[in-house]
C-alpha cells in the first residue's frame, strides 16, 4: 500500500505543472499562426492557419515513432523515469524555441523545429504512455480507471486553471516584450521545473514495484488466461477510431473558432481551451458515479463516446459563442473512453509490458491521423465557402463506427466473466 500511495502522490504535481507549461504554449503557439497568418481574404487566411497546422501536426506526429519505442523498452526494464524525464527534455528545448522566435521575430517556418525537437525526445507518446505505465503499476486491476481518471481529472484541472490564464497573460507585453512573449516564458519556465522535479525529486522504487507486480501475477489478481489478442485489437481499433474523430475534429476547431462568425481574439481562445479542460473534471465525476453503480468499463466507455458523438455533430451548427459553449456541454463525458480503454487493456497484458503497450497504443494514433489530418484538412478548405461545419458531422461518424468494435468487446467479456461464473458455481 505504501508503493502505491507514493506513486499517485508524486506524479501528481509534475502533470499539474506540465498541462498548465502546456496550455501557455497552445495558446501561444495558435494566436502566433493567426497573427502572421493575417490576410485581409478570410479564406486566404483560413488556408494559411490549417496548412501551417496540418505540416506541424503531422511532423508532431511522425517523429516519434522510434524515440517513443525505445524509451517504452527502457520503462519496461524498470527505469520508469526514463520515458518521463527525456520527453520532458524535449518540451522544455521546444516551448524555448518558441520563445525565441517571438523575440527575434523569425519567420513562422522556423517553428517547424518544433515538433522535430519534440519527437526526438519522444514526444507526448513517450510522456503520457510513461505517466499511464506508473499510474497503472502501483494500482491494482479494480480500482485502475479510477486511479488513470484521477491522473486524466489533474491533467484537466491544470489544463483549465492555465488555459483561463493563458489569454490574459498572452496580451500582457512591454515595449520590450513582444506580445506573446511572457506566456512563452512562464511557458518555458514551468517545464524547467518540471524536468528538474522529474529528474531529481520524482521517487519511484522500482524494486517495489517490481516485486508487487510480480506477487499480484502470481496470486492471480491479473488472471493470464483472461488475456485475448481478439479483445486487444478490437480496443486498439476502437481506440484508432475514436482518437481520429477527436482530434481530427479539435484540430479543425482551433481554426474554425478564428474565422467569422466566432472570431475569437487572445482571451476568447483561453477560456475556449478551459471550456475543453472542464471536460476532465465532469468525465472524472462521471467515471467516479458509473463505478459506484457498477457500471461496466466498456459501457462507460460506448457513454463517453455517445457524448461526444452528439456535442461534435452540433459543435457542426455553432454560429455564436454562447452556441459553442453548449455544444462543449453536450460532450462532458468526451474524455472518458482513452483513459478507460487504457485501463482494458492494461488488464490483458502483463505489468511488464504497460510502457510498450501504451506507448503502441499512442503511435497508432498518431500513424493513422498522419492519413487523416492531410484528409480532414483539404475537407474543411473545400467547405469553407459552403459549410464549414461539415467536418464535424465527420468526426461524428468516426465516433460512431468507434462504438462498434468496443460493444464487440463489452459482449465477449460478458460472455466470458458468465462461463466463469457457472465453472465458479
């Protein structure tokens, strides 16, 4: 009990302090592209932003791949830091650049470094697949999408605390200071913190945990016959399915809110993306609420992603920000179903392979929106003219077809956990 104690104490502090270094560089990073983006033609100026955001996501995307994988074997020998703590290198080399090029006023396409430096170091793959392999280690199977959701609900708290001051601190300038200049800072700053916590303060015995996975295997706490390939494809497809709807449909909405009708400005795009981070604290009070009523996993799952089928589909219509805030309403259980499949699956594979498993789970993501993005993209251009919102309905259907290979799964476990029952009989 000590080990785990310890583990859910630690890492806490270090994901707080990272999603706030986080949303200073989104907001940052997107009211950057608006300004030097700027175009009288809206549409023009709508390319501009998507095609910029297009190359970067997709080399977001891309450089990771073999960093991540690397750093997973490493987590797995029982060095959990390492896939934390290099990534963390990377965000803190990365945000500086962004810095610098809003000091120096260097053209946008510098900021292309960005992403590389970022995914050579592992990236966001390596990073969170490391804080869900720790968080899944010193928990045991029954409580396990709790204790990934409480890890989601302080990634989302801090996530909304900075996105509410990113837009006000973004417009904070001097004649000295560019604007944009002290969020970058703060930005760049906070990840130091983090990288020094995370290299010499984060405490994690990994002989303890070793042996307390060892000994829960052993007793049979994690059942080795329950593992099914089937069931771990199927998680991985609806996985794949659903993280392209989401993000195909996010990264279209972070240019759709900067055009007319919305238009949002520094401030508005703050509290958008805290809008986004409250999502965290409703999913957790949703995901605490279905396991008190003994909702099944893979039903809490199918709920998340009926909630986000209908906000997107009429995030689609929106015109007006009031309209835009109840469309993000409607989906406040959005984030329930990553954190919840993580947990599936981390029930079909042994403690020993959590970093590469997660971290697998994470590049799938990213290899099939390296197709997606480049498709959603030339969509959403297409329709600028005609309905901008169609890319929404898209991203509605994916979450659709999403719900098919999870329902697969919910009925398989079904039948299996009611063959153990008779035999337990």
């Amino acid at each position: 009990m000590a080990v785990m104690m310890s583990c859910r104490e630690y890492i806490a502090p270090l994901v707080f302090c990272a999603q706030v270094a986080s949303s200073f560089f989104d907001t940052a990073l997107q009211m950057l592209v608006k300004e030097r983006c700027a175009n009288p033609d809206s549409d023009t100026e709508q390319k501009a932003i998507t095609n910029f955001n297009m190359t970067f996501n997709m080399v977001l995307k891309f450089m990771p791949i073999v960093p991540a994988i690397i750093l997973a074997k490493v987590g797995d020998k029982g060095y959990r830091k390492v896939p934390i703590v290099v990534p963390l290198v990377g965000y803190f080399l990365s945000r500086g650049l962004l810095l610098l090029d809003i000091v120096m006023e260097w053209p946008l396409q510098v900021l292309y470094a960005v992403p590389v430096i970022h995914g050579l170091c592992g990236g966001y793959a390596s990073y969170w697949a490391g804080v869900m392999a720790l968080v899944s280690v010193c928990s045991g199977a029954e409580e396990r999408s709790v204790r990934i959701m409480r890890t989601e609900l302080v990634y989302g708290i801090a996530g909304f605390i900075g996105s509410l001051a990113s837009g006000h601190l973004f417009n904070l300038y001097t004649v000295d200071l560019k604007q944009g200049a002290i969020l970058s800072s703060f930005s760049v700053l906070l990840y130091f913190l983090c990288l020094l916590y995370a290299a010499f303060f984060l405490q994690v015995d990994v002989s303890e945990l070793g042996d307390r996975q060892e000994r829960r295997e052993s007793v049979g706490i994690i059942n080795h016959e329950a593992r099914d390939k089937i069931n771990i494809a199927l998680l991985f497809v609806g996985g794949i399915l659903y993280d392209i709807a989401v993000a195909g449909g996010m990264e279209m909405l972070a240019a759709y809110v900067l055009k007319d009708p919305l238009n949002w400005g520094a401030t508005e795009v703050g509290y958008g993306n805290a809008a986004g981070s409250l999502l965290f604290i409703t999913s957790f009070v949703g995901v605490k609420i279905f396991t008190r009523c003994s909702v099944r996993d893979e039903s809490m799952v199918m709920i998340g992603m009926v909630s986000f089928a209908a906000g997107i589909y009429s995030m689609a219509f929106v015109t007006t920000t009031p309209m835009y805030y109840l469309a993000r309403s409607i989906t406040l259980f959005a984030l329930i179903p990553m954190p919840t499949i993580r947990s599936l699956l981390s029930k079909q594979v042994k403690g020993t392979s959590y970093g590469i498993t997660f971290v697998m789970l994470q590049l799938s993501f990213k290899l099939a929106s390296l197709v997606t993005t480049p498709i959603y993209t030339e969509i959403y251009q297409a329709t600028l003219d005609t309905f901008p919102g169609f890319v929404f309905i898209l991203s509605s259907i994916f979450t659709v077809l999403s719900m098919i290979p999870i329902s697969i799964v919910g009925c398989r476990s079904a039948r299996h956990d009611g063959y153990e029952r008779i035999q337990g009989n």
